[in-house]
C-alpha cells in the first residue's frame, strides 16, 4: 500500500452512456488522466480514465471497461490509486496526504499529542486531523508553517506548535 496514493474516486453513474462521476484529488485535478492505468485500493484492476467535461464537484470521464449506467453505478465508491513512481516528486516543503496519515505528533517541548487520524480540507488550508490518548474528540490542526514547522517523515514524527488552548 506504501507504493500507492489515492488519486481519486469515484462517485456513481453520469447520464446513462456509462459515464461516471469522478473526484480527482490531484493538485491539478485533470493531470489525473496521465497516471493510467489506475487501480483499486489492493492494486487489483486497471482503470484507464478519460475526462469527457468538468462537472460540479469534478468530472464526469470514461473508464475502460465500463459500457452501462449499472455497471458505472456499481462502482460508486471505489478509490482509484497511482503507484508512487509515476507522480512527481515534491519539494522539501510538500507532502502527500498519504504520507503524513499515521504520523506520531509531538508539541515542541517534546510531549506525544497524538496521531495523524486524516487530513482534511474545507476550502481554505489543510488540517491535520490528529487523535490521540486523553482526547475525548479529534482535533483539527491547521496544517501551516507555524503551527507545524517540522515534519520528518524519517522518523515517522510531526513537532507541533499547535494555538494556545487547543489541545
């Protein structure tokens, strides 16, 4: 699974041509066709995906294979996956989602905070979502430069400067 990143996903049926809706989580989201053949969460299968026009929420394509309004339907829900090697390296200060989810968090002076649960999104910036012992709830941690000024994916490890009071 390391050797695979969520690229996408899919969210059912577009019309009754056999089109699907498709969410691309790429950070130009119609790049998503120059890394076909995907596959699903196990690596099993191979989705080649064609862009057909910009819909609300994402797009509507064209996966191989896929003829029907049902069998479009039927695949409502599936992930589709890149292996690593055919995405573009990142710079120093850039990290897949995929990456950070699991990582330990620490606050500055050394103290365990918790754990990368996901990282969300709302429109204006990343959040970690971080869980962790003595928590009664998630905690959403912006994801900026000041309140995390060092990720080292080395060691598994985020140091967090997180805002007064919210831990």
């Amino acid at each position: 699974m390391d050797d695979l990143i969520c690229v996408g996903a899919l969210a059912g049926s577009f019309g009754v041509r056999g089109e699907v809706r498709l969410k691309s989580f790429c950070a130009m989201p119609e790049e998503i066709e120059a890394y076909c053949p995907l596959t699903d969460e196990q690596g099993n299968g191979s989705y080649s995906v064609i862009l057909t026009r910009a819909i609300k929420g994402g797009y509507a394509a064209r996966l191989t294979g896929v003829e029907t309004k049902e069998e479009a339907d039927a695949l409502k829900g599936l992930r589709l996956f890149a292996p690593r090697d055919r995405l573009p390296k990142l710079p120093d200060d850039e990290f897949y989602h995929a990456d950070l989810i699991g990582l330990a968090v620490f606050d500055t002076g050394g103290a365990h905070l918790g754990t990368v649960k996901s990282v969300q999104n709302h429109g204006a910036a990343d959040l970690l979502e971080i869980q962790g012992p003595g928590l009664k709830t998630t905690v959403l941690l912006p994801f900026t430069l000041d309140a995390v000024p060092t990720v080292d994916l080395a060691q598994g490890r985020i140091v967090a400067d997180p805002p007064e009071g919210l831990f």
